[in-house]
C-alpha cells in the first residue's frame, strides 16, 4: 500500500510503533498509551512538513487511526482499513483477566491461515504469530478508546474491509460507519480477503477505492 501510494505522487510515512518489528518481550512490554502518543507524533511531524496530511491505518493501526482523527479535529481525510473496533467474547473475557494467567501461560499461539488467503502474501508475513495477555489487555484499551472516538470524526472517513473479515464481521463495519461523525464518509465492502486486505486477495481493489478518496480531497497528491 505504501509503496503503490507512494508511486502516485504521494510521500508516505509508515511508523514503526513501539513493541512492533522486534520481539514478542518489547511487544509485551508495550503499552497502549505508548502506541497512541507515537502514532500522534508522526502525525504531527507530518503535518509540520507537509501542508495536507492523509491518515490512515489497518487493523489495530485503524483502531489508532480512529483515537487519533477524534482528537485531531482538522485531518483533511481519514482511510479506515479493516480496523479493528470490536473483540469476541472469549477474547474480552481473557483481556479483562489477563493479570490473572498472562505471567504463567506466556505468548499465545495467534497466528491463522484466514487472515491471508493468498499463500505467498502469507509466507512473507512478519507478524509475531503470538501474543501476549498482556498485549490483549492493551489492544482492548486501543478497541474501548477507538469506539468512543468514532462520534467525534468529522474527516471524511473511508471505511474498508473485507466481508470474510477472519477478526472483524461486517456487521461491525456497518455499525461504525454509523456511528462515525463525519457527514461525508463511505462503507465499502470487498471480497476474497480475510483480515489482511492491503496484502491479500483483491488487494488492487483495495488500493484503487483507497487512491481514490485520497484523491477526491483537497490538495489531493503533494
């Protein structure tokens, strides 16, 4: 997605968040809060060098995405990839008593074949295929300060994913683009993709639909 963006004639910044591309013990060690207070920061450097600054994320990158464009009431145009704002039961039982088993059980076992579908996009992934008690309890606090900022977008907010979402069902979806504040905003529904859908099957479509609400803004390309 960077890269086909960045062919367009747009400069793109991916973050490394902090506790993400290490190890499993700096992704534990992480926190929430850490992850928001960067993500803000990259924002804000962009926009002290640029004068249109995009935002966007996937999966628990559009969770932050979503925090952040509800307290940064300006972002000229919002793009929501599959994002995560809402846990399973079993997974909000075990985030909320993860103090109690996290320390004993360690990582668990995340990684699944339905995120990708395409078998060369998921031989290349880098994800940690684990995660933490700890780290569940962190994501939840992302997913709780996610949905309470969905009313207080007001960019125009482009939401995408796939219907054989693996981590997130449409009917989410449907629910949060309601929920969004923005006036001008758009539900898109893909196919053929699980969780991941900038990597996945149908991944052009993506980048098409995503390239052009990007440029459908205001100073669409820098």
């Amino acid at each position: 997605m960077a890269r086909a963006l960045h062919a367009r004639g747009y400069d793109v910044r991916v973050p490394l968040l902090p506790g993400h591309g290490r190890t499993i013990q700096d992704f534990d060690a992480s926190s929430h809060a850490e992850w928001i207070e960067s993500a803000l920061a990259e924002l804000l450097a962009m926009r002290a060098r640029y004068g249109w600054v995009a935002l966007g994320g996937l999966s628990m990158g559009g969770a932050i995405a979503a925090v952040l464009a509800g307290e940064v009431r300006d972002i000229p145009s919002l793009v929501l990839m599959a994002p995560y704002l809402a846990m399973p039961m079993h997974l909000r039982i075990a985030a909320s008593s993860a103090r109690f088993w996290s320390g004993r059980v360690g990582p668990l076992h995340s990684r699944t074949e339905r995120s990708i579908h395409d078998p060369v996009e998921r031989a290349a992934n880098l994800a940690y295929g684990a995660v933490t008690g700890r780290a569940l309890h962190q994501l939840s606090l992302v997913v709780k300060e996610a949905r309470a900022a969905l009313p207080r977008i007001i960019a125009p907010t482009l939401l995408i994913q796939s219907r054989e979402d693996n981590r997130i069902p449409p009917q989410v979806a449907r629910w949060a683009i309601h929920r969004i504040g923005a006036t001008r905003k758009r539900l898109v529904l893909t196919h053929g993709a699980g969780h991941i859908i900038t990597v996945d099957y149908g991944r052009e479509h993506v980048l098409e639909e995503v390239g052009a609400w990007l440029g459908s803004g205001p100073g669409t390309a820098p």
